[in-house]
C-alpha cells in the first residue's frame, strides 16, 4: 500500500504540515508510521480519514470534536452536507482515493456521477482540474503504476467533453501543440475545453510537432494565438518557431506554460508566459 510522506498528504489536502502536526500532538489526530530519522508517513486509510475531516473542518466542524469521531460517524456527516461545493470536494477526495487504491472502476464511476450531478464545465473546472492539479497529471505525472490507466480514463472524458461543446465558426482561431513526447498532454486537454466553451475555433495538434509542422498550418490557418508548455528552459525549436512567428505573424501571440522551478526570459515580444497556477485562465485573444 502506498505510503504519503506529510509535505504529499499537504499537497492533495489542503491542510499545511504544521496543522497536521498540531492536530496529531494535540487531539491525537491521524497515526503516522515513522522512519528511523522520525520522518511521518501516512498509510490510505490515514488520507482518506484526513480528506474527509478537512472538508468537514471547511463547513465549520471543529478538529477537537471530529477527532473523536469514527470513520462511520465522519461519513455520516459528509453525506448531509448539501451544498455543491462540498460535493464537489467529496468527488475530488474520492478520485484520490480509487486511484491510489487503483480501483479504477469505482474511479470511472465517481465521474460517471459527476457528470449526471453537476454540468459539464462544472465537472471539468472543479471535479477534473483540481484532481489533476493534486496528482501532478496535467503535465508529467509521478510516474507510478496507477497512474496510465488513470490518464487514460481522464482523456476519455475531456475529450468527450470537448466534442459536447457545440462547434461555431470564429475568428477567434488557436493551436495547441507539444514539441516532445515526455509531457502528459491532458493540460492541453484542459485549456482546448476551456477555450472551445468561451467560443474560440481550436486545433489541438497534440504531442510531438516539429516546427516545419507549425509553420505549414500557420500559413493555412492564420491563428491569433498558440498556446503550449515547457519541461525545460533550453528549446531551440522555441526559439526557431517564435522568430519566425515574429517575423511571418506579428500580431500572433505565443503563450507558454512554464514550470515554477525557473524565470522564463524571452526576447521576443509576441511570447508571454503564465504560470501553471495561472492555467484555470482563459487567454484573451
């Protein structure tokens, strides 16, 4: 069974490492496994119990009295908050959990039922994109088992999402592409859903494009903007591309996603960069 360091068990809950702490020393809150050098792990029950108190803790419920409660008791609770934000966070919490169970058909359910619950843009934006963004999926991954059939899973609905959007003729043309192959491309995935809906004409050309590929389509297409993101800092075919859009497309725009890790400097005007916190955004064009 997979074990969560207490930084990882912060990250996917949203609870920091201090509170963790306090409420384990204070109210004997979660059991955490330690190493020899007293580094906590957390086992799936101790994250499940964790996800499941941290959405009652948002409604109000004070960590002295949910401490004392079962497992049973906490779920009672859970079930009788109505609003749809904590639905929401429910569905989110349960999709950590059956895919780190790899329980993959009670993960396909769990959106199943998202999507007859709430509608589709609400699912993708506040269901999808949150798992996504706690799991690492929208870019690389962690690179564990679980996770391929899981992406694969998460595709299938984002693609099927996208198709739901009515298409419409704009002038509002984007194309979305990849250089390699070694990023995920369900960010891609995300932004196409999230453009289509606000009305732009999208062409999404997936992974592995090479610059002679951009340029052919650019000359057909005449897009406003492109739109694609980076592993690292050092891409020639970056560079090649944004010149010749430069000099071939000047009032095109070059919007890239860049890791946190580094500042991206570029010299040419028509690229702008955004952050990946910043990917829930939509570009204007």
């Amino acid at each position: 069974m997979k074990n969560f360091p207490i930084r990882e068990l912060e990250f996917i809950s949203g609870v920091k490492a201090h509170t963790l702490r306090v409420w384990e020393q204070r109210y004997g809150f979660l059991q955490p496994q330690r190493s020899e050098t007293n580094n906590r792990s957390y086992d799936l029950n101790e994250v499940e119990k964790l996800l499941h108190v941290a959405i009652l803790n948002k409604n109000g419920y004070k960590i002295s009295k949910l401490s004392k409660l079962t497992a049973f008791e906490t779920e009672e609770k859970i079930v009788k908050l109505k609003d749809d934000v904590s639905g929401q966070e429910l569905a989110v919490a349960q999709l950590l959990l059956a895919m780190y169970s790899m329980n993959f058909e009670s993960f396909e359910t769990i959106l199943e039922r998202s999507f007859c619950t709430w509608e589709t843009y609400v699912v993708v934006n506040n269901i999808i994109y949150p798992f996504l963004v706690k799991t690492k999926l929208l870019w690389e991954g962690n690179g564990l088992i679980e996770e391929h059939i899981i992406v694969s899973i998460v595709r299938k609905k984002l693609m099927w999402a996208i198709e739901n959007i009515p298409f419409v003729k704009s002038e509002k043309k984007v194309i979305l592409f990849l250089f390699g192959t070694k990023l995920l491309d369900l960010a891609l995935l995300y932004k196409n859903f999230l453009l289509k809906y606000s009305g732009a004409q999208v062409i999404n050309l997936g992974n592995d494009i090479s610059v002679s590929n951009l340029v052919s389509i650019t000359q057909k297409i005449k897009p406003l903007l492109f739109y694609t993101y980076l592993q690292k800092k050092n891409n020639h075919q970056l560079d090649d591309f944004s010149n010749w859009l430069l000099e071939n497309f000047p009032h095109a725009k070059l919007v890239i996603t860049t890791p946190d890790t580094f500042s991206f400097k570029h010299p040419y005007k028509n690229v702008i960069q955004v952050r990946r916190e910043n990917l829930s955004s939509l570009i204007s064009i």
